[in-house]
C-alpha cells in the first residue's frame, strides 16, 4: 500500500525544484497550521500541482498524490467529515484522489459510504480506484456485485486489489452467468475475466 512519506518523496523527485513543487510544498505546510485551508488547496491541486504521473508510484499523478496528502494533514477529529465533504464536492479526479487515500488515513470503515457510491457510478476511474486496498472493507457480497460490474464495464482486474485472495466459488458463479450472457449475444468475455473463471473453475474440480 502506497503510504504519505511514499507520495512525498515521488512528488519531490518529479516535481523537482520548480514552482510546482513550491506550491505544493506551501500547501501542505498551510494544512498542517490552517487545517480551513485544505478544501482550497484541495480543489487547486489539478491546476497547481499539474497531473504528471508519478514515477516512483505508479498510478499516481501529481495531483491525486498532493490531494492526498492534504487529507492525510486533516485533524483527527474532522477526518471523517472533510474527506467526505471534500469527495461529494469534488469533481470526478478529485473524488478519484480521495478514494486512493483512503487506505493511508485513520477513518476505519467511515470511508465506506464513499466506496459504494463510487461503484454505483458509471465512471470506470472511480470504479478502479474504489476497488483499491480500502475495499478490503467491502464485505463479500458487496466486493463480488463491484468486480461483476468492473467486468461489464471494461475495468481491468488488475486494478481489483485482492482479487487472487477473495475471487471464490461464488464470484465463479456470477462469472459463469455473465459469460453465458455474453455467449448468448455474440460477444466474447473480457480476457483477463476469463482467465479468472477458469482459474475458479478449475481449482473447484
């Protein structure tokens, strides 16, 4: 799991010394003084901090990894509540950001809310991104309904974080239905679903 001192340094060595990297650095040290000014900073971040991908942690982008070290400056007590005010007001990337730093603040299941409404969504970035080490909090039947619906959508399953540990007998079920559908349209599965039934599949007989 990708933690702050992690999303610090990959920003440091990307950003480098440029005025970039200055705003960022502002911005957090403002956070931890003025914890009022993180939904500002928070909401700026796109245009402040750009959206170069982040070498040193793949899958980041500048701005998702300073939005989440803004929410890892919240406040104990007002975790739960700004990050939740902060991802239903947020745009699509600032939502996405947040949902990637769940797993790194101390907010327990109080995230949750936020999973299940990524996954009603139709926006496969958001999908991806609920689905990362925080989804470790989904139960079972909540966690199978999400991969089915990265299959529908075109996610790739290798953004399902656990997938190897937690795909079960039940999962294989939904797959197989699911593939019959598509059979019965003409159309194939995805490859990487496929190879995960026939695992299932096979490790049953």
């Amino acid at each position: 799991m990708t933690g702050p001192e992690r999303l610090r340094a990959a920003l440091r060595e990307t950003l480098r010394e440029t005025s970039r990297a200055e705003w960022v650095d502002a911005a957090l040290a403002e956070a931890g003084e003025r914890p009022e000014t993180i939904s500002r900073s928070f909401a700026q971040a796109g245009r402040r901090a750009g959206r170069t991908p982040l070498p040193g942690v793949p899958g980041w982008t500048a701005d998702e990894a300073t939005r989440a070290l803004l929410l890892a400056a919240l406040p104990p007590d007002r975790a739960e509540a700004g990050i939740a005010d902060l991802y239903h007001h947020g745009d699509a990337d600032e939502k996405r950001a947040a949902l990637k730093a769940l797993p790194m603040l101390a907010v327990g299941v109080a995230g949750l809310p936020l999973l299940h409404d990524a996954i009603r969504t139709n926006d496969a970035r958001l999908l991806a991104a609920a689905l990362g080490p925080y989804a470790r909090h989904l139960d079972q039947a909540a966690w199978r309904q999400a991969v089915l619906k990265c299959v529908f959508m075109g996610v790739p399953l290798i953004a399902v974080d656990g997938l190897e540990e937690r795909a079960d007998r039940e999962l294989a079920e939904m797959l197989a239905a699911f593939a019959d559908e598509r059979a019965a349209a003409g159309r194939p599965m995805p490859a990487d679903a496929a190879a995960l039934l026939d695992r299932l599949t096979r490790e049953e007989s």
